[in-house]
C-alpha cells in the first residue's frame, strides 16, 4: 500500500477531500520525522512507537576492496509496532 493507497482509502471512508486528506497525512509524517530527529520517539497506542535507536561504532570489512572500514556511531529510526497490532497481522 502507497500513500496515495491511504490517501484514498481516508477519503473514501471519511468522506473529506483527498487534498486535505493528503495534507494532514503529510503533516503527520513530518511531525514524527521532526520529532525522531530532535531524538524525541512518538508513541501511537494500539499501533506502535517510533524510535530513535542508537548503533555503536563498530569495524567492517569492504569485500570488494580487501579492506577494513570504521563505521562511526549513529542513530537510526526504528518502528516497534503494539501488541494489538501484531495479534491483528498474525
């Protein structure tokens, strides 16, 4: 499913324009983006947590070349979706 799979389907259900659908859909995407970035998670009860999850440096290997690479420490977003979710998709 693509956003404008979920723009549609909002629409339809709702009623209300696709453009205004689109707008508040993109708005909500923003603020959890925005938020992630600021190192904030977002928590969504019943559908799930958006995180800020932290990886360590660690070393690897660049087959191609034969060599070694640092791969500095970094964070990265990460979804951990409600138990009620999972129940729904299982």
């Amino acid at each position: 499913m693509t956003k404008a799979d979920i723009v549609n389907a909002i629409a339809n259900e709702t009623g209300v324009e696709k453009i205004k659908v689109q707008s508040v859909v993109e708005s909500f995407m923003d603020c959890v983006k925005s938020s992630l970035a600021k190192g904030e998670n977002v928590y969504l009860r019943g559908f799930g947590s958006f995180t800020v999850k932290k990886r360590a440096k660690k070393t690897a290997r660049n087959i191609s070349k034969n060599t070694t690479i640092v791969i500095p420490a970094h964070k990265v977003p990460a979804f951990k979706p409600a138990k009620t979710f999972i129940s729904k998709v299982k």
